[in-house]
C-alpha cells in the first residue's frame, strides 16, 4: 500500500460527494419544489460523476470509494487486511471533506449536520441490503464478465438505484457518514446512519456467499476445455 492509492481514495470518494452533495443542493435550487426533477438531476449527476472518477482512478488504487466494497474485497481475499482500515479512513475522510467543499462552493455554513432528512424505517432499512448488494453485484459481476465495462456499469447501476430502492441508494458506509453532515437535499439524519451503514454490511455478507460461488473463476481444466473448443 502506496501513499499514492491513499490520496487516490480520499480524493475519489470526496469528489463522489461534491456530485452527490453539490449536485443535490443545485437540483434543489433550481427544480421550484419539484422533488421527482432534483432527485432526477442527483442521481444523473452521481452517475456521471462515478464514471469519471472509476475510470480515472481505477488504475491507480482499484478505485474503491467504499469501504463496503473494500471489505467485499479483502474477503475474497483480492485486497490486502493490512491495507483495508487504511482504505476505509481515507474514504471517509475523503467524504466529509467533500461534503464541505460543497458548502463553500455554495456559500453555506461549512459545518452542519442533518437535521431535517429522516431516513429510517424497516423499508429503507432492507434497501440498503438490496442497493449494496447490487452495487457488489455489479462491480464482480463486471469484473468477471467485462472490466472495462465497469465503470460505465457503476454508473448506470447507481443512477437507477436512486429510483427503484426506497432509500435512494446510499450502499457506501463513507458516503453515508459523509451525507449526515449536510443539512440539504443528500443529507441524512445522524441518529439514522448506524442502522444504514449495519444494513450495508449485512449485504457485504450476503454478497460474499452468493456472489463468490455466482462469479467463482473457472478452474485451469475448464479453462483448458474452451480453448480447445474455440
């Protein structure tokens, strides 16, 4: 583990949360009370914005942004242990100094914390399991089929996630952290996070079992056999 892959990590994940935060702050501006436009905006914005920092930064620190993704990795054994709390604090910090760029950028109060965006609830709860789990999916499932594709993958998953789960798909334990302290349209209240960030986890586990044997690599017989078949 290189300094380099650190800063990449912090800087990726604070560059996440200027795009969710500050495009959630601009949606929120601009869309005159119409909620369906700003979350619209948010989620395009979002995905844009994975696609550029997976693509730019994957090369140098696996481009991770997540320590839900980063203990996914380390299970199965493709991520170092050593290396995973290192990983999971720049990310986090990372987060949070995104979130108050975006405060400076749009003259707001640098610190602040939510008070105004409840998100609990046994239905956005089992959201968070099904959004994270379907982020891991996306990432090994690209990883296994198309790596190139993933960045792209990630971006489109998310963008959609915003819409089909409850939630709005947080699935990302720094960005939850990072978004409790923001009291605008991508906050979240910080009594909520604890419950969100263990629902996370919870899809990290699953994921880890379904998705190990999903995207098992195949063995060098196998391997073997299809080479000689082409």
């Amino acid at each position: 583990m290189t300094a380099q892959k650190l800063l990449a990590e912090g800087l990726g994940t604070a560059m996440l949360l200027v795009g969710v935060v500050g495009s959630g702050i601009m949606a929120e501006t601009l869309a005159d009370g119409n909620v369906a436009l700003a979350l619209l905006a948010n989620a395009v914005a979002t995905g844009c914005m994975l696609y550029v920092i997976i693509t730019t930064l994957g090369p140098v620190s696996g481009a991770h942004f997540n320590p839900a993704v980063t203990l996914a990795f380390a299970l199965r054994r493709e991520h170092p242990w050593h290396a995973a709390a290192p990983y999971m604090l720049a990310q986090t910090a990372g987060g949070i100094l995104g979130v108050w760029a975006c405060h400076a950028m749009f003259d707001l109060a640098i610190l602040q914390s939510s008070a105004t965006m409840h998100r609990t609830g046994s239905g956005q709860w089992f959201s968070e399991i099904l959004a994270t789990f379907g982020l891991l999916f996306v990432i090994f499932g690209g990883l296994r089929s198309r790596p190139d594709a993933v960045p792209p993958l990630v971006g489109l998953y998310i963008t959609g996630a915003y819409w089909f789960t409850s939630s709005t798909s947080f699935a990302n334990p720094a960005v939850t952290i990072a978004r409790g302290f923001t009291d605008t349209f991508a906050g979240i209240y910080p009594g909520h996070i604890p419950m969100f960030i263990a629902m996370q986890l919870i899809a990290v586990g699953i994921g880890h079992i379904v998705l190990t044997r999903l995207f098992a690599a195949p063995s060098a017989a196998a391997e073997t056999r299809r080479a000689r078949q082409g």
